[in-house]
C-alpha cells in the first residue's frame, strides 16, 4: 500500500487506506491545527529523533469506555490510602518532560522529541491537550496527558515515579471523564498496562465510527479542573458481611 507524502494544506489521506503496520503519511508538520485534522479523521503521528514525521493510523485499534473502567483488588487498596494529591493541567510542560524521560522496556530513546513536546504544549496552550497529575508535595510522581476533542480523549503518554501514580491520574481521569461524559479514551495501540484496565482492540471500522460519533459532542475546551474529591466513589468500602 502507498505511503502518502503530506502536502502543505492541512489534509490527510483516508485513514482505512494505511498499511498493515499502520503507517499512512509522512512529512508535514506539527502545526495545532493539523495535529487536530489528524486526530479528527483517525490519524497520529509518532516517530524517533531522526527520523520524518510519520503518521499512524493502526488496525485494530486499542480503546476504553470510561464506563468500563476495571479496576484490581490491590489498586484499590491503594486509592482507599489516596497517597498522591491529584490536578488538572496545573503542569504540562513538566509533565511532557517527564514522559520523555521515562524509560520503557524494550524501547530505546523516545518518541516525544522536542519538536513532539513543544507542538503539544500549543495544543495545550489552546485548551486541547490536558495533563493529569499525581502530587507528592510539591514534587511531581506521575501522571499522563493527553488531547481531547468532542467526546473522545487520545491518551499520548504516562509516567510515574512512585508507585501507582500513574495508574492512580488514570483510573481518576477515566471517573471524571465518565461524569463528563466522554465515551472513549483512545490508547491507539495495545499494552499489557491498560488492557488490565479493561481496555481492547476493536475494528478501525468501528473505531472511526465511533469517533465520528464523540465529535458531534462540543470539544471541553480550556483549563480541565476536577470536580469535587478525585477519590471519591472510586473505592468503596466493601460490605460489612465482607468484613473479617
């Protein structure tokens, strides 16, 4: 299948045309509003230093109803301690900084290269890219970001320095995502990490039918804030007959 060079104009090929490895473009640029077209019709960039900007629209495609959210016996624990203090996009450009620092398994060097960091702090900077952040004091231990648009949440990338952190910003993210009324949080490809969370592959078929859906919902634009207590309702105490 042919790799399509990007023109100047702000347009993208159709994304079912990619090729088996979900590569579809390369070339172009970052610009907000191009990053924004890509996002609308399916498609993302990610590539290494040195290499073009290539962008990606897989098959299957690996997504999260918040309404699904699933989460194990032990996390729960956790949050019942609430160990972190939880924010909104009280830090995004240090949250970027972290995430391409982050080491991960099997992968060298990283994907978020300056070029990456400082397109998506414009797109934050125009309320569409957020951060979720876990507080250890003053410090920073974890959390994620991510674009949104209409209803859907394109997560980009997470870390965490302390245990759970991470995990923590994300099961809270997809609680008030839910209360918001977002129906899908986008992870693009699979990991082992999210499916625990009861993420899964589903068609680009329906992935792109599901995406027209969520952009008919008004994009949540601007500077993202909790509403009320993250913690709350996410774990329960068990019932008293479950007690001892």
């Amino acid at each position: 299948m042919p790799i399509y060079a990007l023109p100047d104009e702000y347009v993208f090929p159709d994304p079912t045309l990619a090729d088996p490895s979900g590569l579809i473009a390369v070339g172009g640029d970052l610009h907000p509003e191009r990053l924004l077209r890509g996002y609308a019709v399916g498609i993302f960039p990610w590539y290494s230093e040195g290499q073009p900007i290539l962008w990606h629209s897989p098959d299957p495609r690996f997504v999260l109803d918040p309404r699904d959210l699933h989460i194990g016996r032990s996390l729960r624990q956790r949050l019942r301690k609430r160990p972190y203090t939880l924010r909104m996009d009280t830090a995004f450009n240090e949250m970027i900084g972290h995430c391409a620092q982050s080491h991960r398994p099997g992968q060298q060097g990283t994907w978020i290269t300056d070029e990456m960091g400082e397109a998506y702090s414009r797109l934050h900077q125009e309320g569409f890219a957020h951060s979720v952040e876990a507080w250890e004091g003053r410090e920073l231990v974890g959390g994620l970001y991510g674009v949104s648009l209409g209803s859907i949440f394109f997560g980009e990338s997470m870390f965490a320095l302390r245990p759970d952190a991470s995990k923590i910003a994300f099961v809270c993210l997809l609680r008030q995502l839910s209360r918001w009324g977002f129906s899908l949080l986008d992870s693009q490809v699979y990991t082992d990490h999210l499916a625990r969370f009861g993420a899964v592959d589903i068609p680009r078929t329906e992935y792109l039918a599901k995406l027209r859906a969520g952009l008919d919902t008004p994009t949540r634009r601007g500077t993202w804030r909790f509403e009320g207590d993250p913690y709350d309702g996410l774990a329960p105490d068990p019932p008293p007959e479950l007690v001892g």
